[in-house]
C-alpha cells in the first residue's frame, strides 16, 4: 500500500475565484421540462463560466510515491473542471470513472480520490499529480503526488471552459416532486451558508401541491414566482417560467383558477 508523505494537510479553498461573472441560471419565457427532484426555479443561485482541460486521448503516466518509488496512473478522454485551489495552484481533477492508479497490478485509487492537472497561476508550471488520501485511510491533501507534467503530455490536453452553478450565501429553491392522483406536486427549500468554503445545509422545507389542469395547461404561483404549466406527467413537467420569486414584501397573489387552487397556502 502507498503511503503519504505530505507532513501537513494541503490548505484548500473554494475554486469559485477563477470562475467569471455570474449570469443568470434561468431563463424567463423559454420553455423548459424536467424530471422528478430537479431544479425548476432557484433564488440565490448563479451560472459562472470557468477554464477548464479537455484530455484528447488516453494518458498513462507515472508519478513517484512513497520513498520516490513510482506508482502508474490512467486518464482516460474527459474534462477535467476547477476542483480547489491550493495556493497559487489550480486543481483540475478528472470525473469519477475517468481516472485510476495501480502499484505493483493493484488499485491504489478509492472512488473519491483525485487525478488530474495542477496549475500554478502565478508561474504558468503545469504538473500531473494524484491525491489518493482516500484509499490510504486519510483526508484529502495528506497523500499528494505530483511531478511536472512533459511536452508530449502536456500536447495530449487543450483549454476549454466549463460552466458551474453557485449559490449565495441566502439562497432557495423550487424543484418539482411528481404529479399523481390529480395533483401537481413541488418542494421549496431554503439553504444557508455553513462555512467560507460555501457548504450549504437546509433551513426548512415546504411542500406544494396543486390541482394538475384538466386541460393539460395552466399556470401556478409559489412566493411570487409565475410558472406556466404546459404538460405533466407522473416523471416529467413541461413548463416556463414567467417571473422569478419577488421579495418577501412583494410576492404574487396565487392565481385564482379553480382547477390551480394550491392545496397549501404558499405562506405557510
């Protein structure tokens, strides 16, 4: 088994600074669908665009481990997104299933660990590296390996951009739970900040619950948001969204359509 070598924890922060301006995540007025448990509206959440490295082939490559005794590793073709920053370097890490590491023919890379690029900001330096802190029984930034990354390797990536949804330190959101026996059915949650590096725990959470349109369409109201109903089906919702939630002080009426009338009074 490998074993670390870091004598301290790597410091990692949020990589939200390298990421652009925010734009919105929604889109008013264009039709959209979704499926059970998915976002239909958010208050407090924004879309950024970042950099990001596209692998154009499979990459093996080793990297030297405990006592400089080397130990191989696995790309395989993916986009590799900000993970952390750690001083002045940016890690791109792989998606799961993408990567792997072996020592001697055995897996020496748990189901979280990370294999990618880091890239100091300051300098330009690109370097492969792996932090495999899971397998060996630690946290994350005590087992980290890297060396500086060669030519032809560096050839086998390209710069691309990825985009990644953040939210604000106050923030809400509608997702939609299903339709059956009649009724249309959606959660609002609100979330909170926990700490600076923006872990986000639920505050409280309210079910809605409205009279699906005998004709197939209609339109609901939930803290002021106006939503265009235009097909439901136990699975799948097909909508638009019309305004966004107002403020406290400021929400919509919901509207009176009988066949709408919410089931629970959207204030509660």
């Amino acid at each position: 088994m490998l074993t670390g070598c870091v004598m301290r924890q790597e410091i990692r922060v949020s990589p939200e600074p390298v990421f652009g301006e925010a734009r919105s995540a929604w889109t008013i007025g264009t039709e959209e669908s979704a499926t059970v448990g998915d976002l239909i509206l958010a208050n407090g959440l924004d879309v950024r665009t970042g950099p990001a490295f596209e692998l154009t082939r499979e990459l093996k490559f080793s990297l030297p481990g405990s006592y400089g005794v080397g130990f191989d590793c696995t790309l395989q073709p993916c986009v590799l997104e900000p993970h952390r920053i750690v001083g002045d370097d940016v890690l791109y890490v792989a998606p799961k299933g993408a990567g792997s590491a072996t020592f001697n023919g055995k897996s020496v890379f748990a189901e979280l660990d990370e294999l990618g690029l880091r890239v100091n900001e300051r300098t330009g330096v690109v370097s492969l590296y792996c932090d495999n802190g899971r397998f060996n029984g630690v946290v994350a930034g005590f087992a980290v390996w890297k060396r500086a990354i060669s030519p032809e390797e560096r050839a086998a990536f390209r710069k691309t951009t990825c985009e990644r949804m953040f939210w604000r330190p106050q923030s809400a959101a509608l997702r939609y739970s299903g339709s059956s026996g009649g009724e249309v059915r959606f959660i609002y949650t609100r979330y909170a900040y926990v700490n600076a590096d923006g872990v986000l725990v639920e505050l409280d959470s309210t079910e809605f619950r409205f009279d699906a349109p005998s004709t197939g369409r209609g339109e609901i109201a939930v803290r002021g948001a106006l939503i265009e109903l235009l097909a439901t089906t136990p699975t799948e919702l097909r909508y638009i969204i019309r305004t966004g939630f107002s403020a406290p002080n400021d929400r919509a009426a919901p509207p009176s359509t009988p066949e709408l009338k919410s089931q629970r009074s959207p204030e509660a």
